[in-house]
C-alpha cells in the first residue's frame, strides 16, 4: 500500500470532483448532530446543572485540537481516503491499513445502530414496525433506499443530504427560537447555583464528547472535493462553530422548558410540547427521523470510499475499486457498506452498537494528530494549511485523545481488539496475495 504523491493519487481516482464548500460542511455537520442531541440535554443537567450549557464549549474545545489537525491533513491531498493516507505515509502499510479499517468498522456499527435508532423513533407513532417482521423490513427499506440513492450519484446524495440537513436545522431552531420567546429573558442562565464537583463536571464532558464526534466523515471524499486543500478547513471550522452555538441554544432553551430536566428521558420532546403541545412533540419526532437520516446518509456517502481507498492502493480486492460507468460512484463499496450494515442493525441494539465505537473513533484520532509531525515537513513547500503555533495544536490533539481512551468500558475495548486482530488478518492476506502477484 505505497502512496507516492498527490500527482499519482489524482492518475488513479476516477470519481469526478463535484463537492464543494458547503457539500463538505453538510458532510461534517450531518457526522456530528446524529440523534445524541435529541437525548443529551437531560444527562448534561443530571451532571452539571445549569452550567451544562458550559460544558458543550468546554468539549468543543476539546475536540477542536483533533478537528484542526484533520483540517490540515485534509489540506495535504488531493485523493480519496482519509486517515489511511495519513496512517500509512507517516507509520507505514499496516497502520495506515488499520487506520482505515477501524474507521470504516466505527461508522459501519454507527450506521446500524442509527438505523435501529431511526426504527425505533418512527415505532414511537406505529409500534408493530419495531419487532419482529416489520422490523427486518423498515430496516431493509431503510439501508436499500439510501444505498440506491448513493449508487445513483454524488449529486442525488448531497441533494438528499440538503434535505435532511434543512429540515433538521429547521426543527431545532425553531425550537430554539419558540423558547427564546416563549420564555424572554428569563431563558439565559443565572450561574447562581453552587459549582459542580470536579467529578461531575468531567462525566459530563465526557457525555457531551461524543456529541462531536463523527466530523472525520468529512474528510474521506476529498478525490471528489474542489479545491480540498482550501474548502476542507473552511468546512471543519465553520461546521465545529455552527453546531457547538446550536448545541449551547438548546440545552438553554430546554433548562428553562423543562422544569425536572435532569430526570427526562426525551427533554425536547417534552420541552417542544411545552411550547406547541402535542403538534410540537410530533413536529420534533420528525426533527429526529431527519436527524438521523441526515447522519445515516452522510455516513453512507463518506464510508464506502475507505473500502474503494483501500482497494485503489491494492490493500482490497479490485472488486471494491470498481466505478459505476453511468453513475461514477464506487458502486461495490456503497452496496458491501449497505449489506454490512443491514447485518449488525438486524442483529444488535442501538446501546450495545454504539458502545462498541468509541475505541475505535479515539485511536483513530489518536493517529491521525500523531502524524501531523511527521508528515508536515513533506508538504510545508505546497499550497496546504498549516496550523499555527508549531506542532501545539497536534500535541493537544494527542493529549486529548490519550484522555479520551482512559474513558472508555470494558466492551469497547475487547471488541476494539476484535477489530484490529481481524484487521490484521486481512492486511496479512491482502499483502501475502500482492506478494504471490509480484512473484
């Protein structure tokens, strides 16, 4: 797996560049406000209170070391794949290989436990499609409808993603907008109340963490990016800021709806009935099925081009490099991603899926920032964006990624190790079948 220089990536890539600045920002905004917003507010108020409003910059901040330092790796190439180029110029094949491979596992289990989460929400108004039969079928509707939609083409998915992305935009700020007036000026917080422990301050940075995670969809596509050296720091900025302001609107708005916020299992539900009663709770509940369409077709667009990455550099089968002649898209990758993941939503729950991606994200990041030091002085010469500060930023980034994998459950890690050993094993015989090839 030899990537040479940004001259041969563009020789190989045959997807054409179509996305610009704001498709990049719908891909990263899509990756971060999944369906956690929906549910976090309420264990935010549990832990810190009224200052759980703080705690959503307090964990932007912690993530915008990690962001930044993907925003100028993003600036280093000019083809498809991500964090497997960065793994494998600056640590070599098999960490660029395994970089790529937990990755791609991470958000195939985010897929699907979104899917399960998406059922679920639906089945909140029509119970029988959550069990049983209809629950195999709303998920098979679900993972082969936006398989299509992407096979079709990049425009069609970055139309759909449109759509999701105003429609869940729209939602929640207008509940926003409904709590500001509703409420005046008696919706800012008064700070009055005693500190949080430092414990609880801490649980609860780390709750809201994963609020932001799932931004690195961003950086996959750059083969189908204009101008990514410009437009993806631009969209990785914009995006952190743009959510990190709409996540602090809503945990204000929903302390000053809900009175016992921290008990609350559905705070925006409750906190839209207050404003617009049982209209506005069913108004929300579409908020959250476009939220996590819009997170679920980001994630299908963005993921398959690991595989096809992978394959384009002869670490995979050819199979999954194949482009669809009408459509242009890495059609084989987009259809192995969507059975994948029909697989594990069939089979697990939204709790247990998700666990098992935390590990994954952190070392992922973890490598990533660690390969700015090594892979900067190579590029420094080009038209790139390069952080300021030296290598602060990147060390920051490491540092947080350290504390972040001393967070996580004991699942997380042993099915963490599944994955690598699993990696491991296709990298050997992917390598071992290159070898008989050159012989």
């Amino acid at each position: 797996m030899n990537i040479t220089s940004p001259t041969s990536e563009e020789q190989k890539e045959k997807l054409p560049r179509r996305i610009g600045l704001w498709g990049l920002w719908m891909l990263v905004v899509n990756g971060l406000i999944g369906a956690g917003i929906f549910g976090l507010p309420g264990g935010a108020a549990a832990l810190a209170g009224e200052y759980s409003v703080l705690m959503y910059a307090v964990a932007a901040i912690l993530i915008l070391p990690i962001i930044l330092s993907f925003a100028e790796l993003g600036s280093y190439y000019q083809g498809t794949g991500g964090p497997i180029r960065y793994g494998t110029e600056a640590f070599g094949s098999f960490v660029g290989f395994q970089s790529g491979w937990l990755y791609y596992m991470a958000r195939v289990i985010s897929f699907s436990a979104n899917s399960v989460l998406l059922v679920d929400s639906i089945g909140y108004f029509f119970d029988p499609i959550t069990e049983g039969a209809g629950r195999i079928l709303s998920l098979a509707i679900i993972c082969v409808s936006l398989t299509l939609i992407n096979i079709l083409g990049t425009v069609e998915s970055i139309r759909s993603l449109a759509l999701f992305t105003l429609l869940k935009f729209g939602v929640l700020v207008i509940l926003v907008i409904g709590g500001f007036v509703y409420l005046g000026t008696t919706v800012i917080p008064a700070f009055d109340q005693p500190i949080p422990a430092g414990s609880d301050i801490g649980a609860a940075v780390v709750l809201l963490i994963y609020a932001f995670v799932g931004f690195e969809g961003g950086i996959v596509p750059a083969g189908e990016t204009k101008e990514p050296h410009r437009n993806m720091p631009k969209a990785f900025i914009l995006g952190l800021v743009s959510v990190t302001i709409l996540y602090m609107f809503i945990q204000t708005v929903a302390q000053g709806l809900v009175p016992d916020l921290a008990d609350s299992e559905a705070p925006l539900l409750e906190a839209a009935s207050v404003l617009f009663g049982e209209v506005g709770s069913v108004i929300l509940m579409g908020g959250i099925v476009a939220s996590v369409t819009g997170n679920l077709v980001s994630n299908l667009f963005a993921t398959p081009r690991i595989t096809y990455a992978l394959s384009i550099e002869k670490a995979l089968p050819t199979w999954f490099g194949k482009v669809h002649p009408a459509f242009l898209t890495p059609a084989n990758s987009i259809l192995f991603f969507g059975g994948f993941a029909f697989l594990g939503a069939v089979f697990g729950s939204f709790t247990f899926l998700a666990a098992m991606t935390v590990l994954s994200r952190a070392l992922l990041y973890l490598i990533s920032c660690a390969s700015i030091p090594v892979l900067r002085p190579r590029y420094q010469e080009k038209d790139i964006f390069i952080l300021k500060g030296g290598y602060v930023i990147p060390v920051l980034g490491i540092i947080a990624c350290i504390w972040l994998l001393f967070q996580v459950s004991f699942t997380s890690l042993w099915m963490t190790l599944v994955f690598i050993a699993v990696g491991s094993i296709l990298y050997l015989a992917g390598r071992s079948s290159v070898l008989k090839i050159q012989d």
